[in-house]
C-alpha cells in the first residue's frame, strides 16, 4: 500500500490527500471503514501520528471513526485564515518576476474564491490583475478601456501575448533601459561610453595654447591655470602659441598674439 500510495507531506492539503486517497480505495475495493482507518494511519508519518493521538485526547484510535480522524487532521493541516487575512493577501497580490500572465490571472481567481466578495468578485479580480500586473504597457492598455470586464480583461491579455506585443520590447527596454550594439547598457553607461569616446577623439589633438599633443585647447591644463589666477603679465600675454609658431606667418602669429593679450586685459579688467 505505501509503495503504490505516497505518504501525506506535512504543508501540503490534507483535504486534497485524503480525497485522492478515497479515489484509491474505490480502485482497490477497500470499503470496510476499520480498514480504511488503518490503511489512513499507515499513511501517516510519525510526527503526523503523534499529533493525532493529542487531537483524539490520546484515546484509542480504535475507538475512534475513520470520519472523526479526518475531520481532526483536517482542522489541523487545512486550519483557514479568517476573511481579512484573505482580503489582505488578495489586495497585495502582484505578478511575480518570474510568473506568467496567466498564472498570475489563475492565482488571483484562487484567491479571491475566499474572500466572500459576493456579487463584487469579477470587479475585485480586475482591479487586481490591472494593479498587479509587471508589464506597465500592457497595464496602459487595460487602463484605456472604459467598460472593462473580466471578460474582455483576459481577451485583451491573450491578444496582447499572442500577437507578441509583450515581446516587442524587452523589460529592460520598457524601463528605459537603452541598448547599444549587442549590450544593454543604461543611462549612466551611456553617458561614460560618449565621455570615453570624445576623450578618444582627442588624443590625436594639438593644443593651440601650450602645443602639446593630446588635448584640445579649451582642456589645456595651462591655460586654465593662467586664466584662474588673472594674471596681467604682458610677457604673458604675448606669449606665442606653439601650434601658431609650426604652422603660420609672422603675421598670423602676431595677429593670434595681440588678440589673445586683449582678451586677458578685459578678463582681468572685469574682475
């Protein structure tokens, strides 16, 4: 018998167990109640067995009916939470990260079969499923609906899976997750992808103040420290370029000289 008839599991329904088992004495032909009880306590495990004897006030189970010892392991193994603990677990359910839409849907009906909503039931069951459901497009699209049924709640949905809109766009995606080439990277990624790559423009660059390679001249270090410190220094300020010096005239030096100059006198100037 236990080889063909699993064990009851301790966290598992007791009524569905016992209802199996009674389908199993049908196929077996086992119809006397004594041995119907005996083949139930058989079944049970000895932590299980221990704590029927306290339920039956340690009486001999042979005294006891096969009826009287499911009724006591069940309000023992299936104990029911009251209505609000059932209201409170059905107004908190959300799709979970890994479960599918229609689980999910299924889940919530469940749920609500023991809450007692009466003729409010198929509303409840709505609110839930657009409140809980993780795909936020597909929940704006539920939400456009004016008269939306339980009904039309599950055809949208199906559409929506069948069609592939779901899939038209990854999670990441929805939640602005942007994706470049073959990675998805976000916002912060991005901005230090397009900082590396100007960087990596530049290297070939030569400064127009101070000549050296590697940097443009509005990053020249030099540069900024000169205009930081306001310093009047015509020598300074006469100073010649050496990228103007490799490439220019005379002239071109001069005219980059004394238009440099003046820009430092109206600098210091206004400070």
């Amino acid at each position: 018998m236990t080889a063909i008839f699993e064990r009851y599991q301790r966290g598992t329904s007791f009524t569905n167990w016992v209802e199996r088992l009674g389908y199993f004495f049908e196929a077996t032909d086992v119809i006397d109640p004594e041995m119907q009880k005996a083949y139930l306590i058989t079944l049970l495990d000895s932590t299980a067995f221990s704590e029927l004897k306290v339920l039956c006030s340690n009486k001999d189970l042979k005294l006891v009916t096969y009826e009287e010892i499911v009724q006591r392991l069940q309000d023992r193994y299936d104990r029911k939470d009251c209505g609000l603990i059932q209201r409170y677990k059905f107004h908190n359910r959300v799709q979970l990260p890994n479960e599918a839409v229609q689980d999910f849907i299924d889940a919530v009906k469940l749920q609500a079969d023991l809450c007692s909503f009466g003729n409010f039931k198929q509303t409840a069951i709505v609110d839930r499923i657009v409140i809980g459901i993780r795909d936020k497009v597909l929940q704006r699209r539920l939400l456009c609906e004016e008269e939306l049924t339980l009904a039309s709640t599950e055809k949208i949905i199906a559409t929506w899976e069948l069609t592939g809109q779901s899939r038209g766009q990854s999670v990441k995606e929805r939640l602005g997750v942007v994706r470049v080439g073959r990675a998805s990277v976000g916002y912060e990624d991005l901005t230090k992808t397009t900082k590396n790559k100007r960087t990596k423009d530049q290297s070939n660059s030569t400064c127009g103040f101070c000549g050296r390679l590697g940097h443009a001249r509005k990053r020249c270090f030099e540069l900024k420290v000169l205009t930081e410190e306001g310093m009047m220094d015509v020598r300074a300020g006469m100073r010649t370029p050496k990228g103007v010096i490799a490439n220019s005239t005379s002239d071109d030096v001069n005219e980059a000289n004394g238009s440099y100059y003046w820009k430092r006198v109206r600098s210091v100037a206004s400070e």
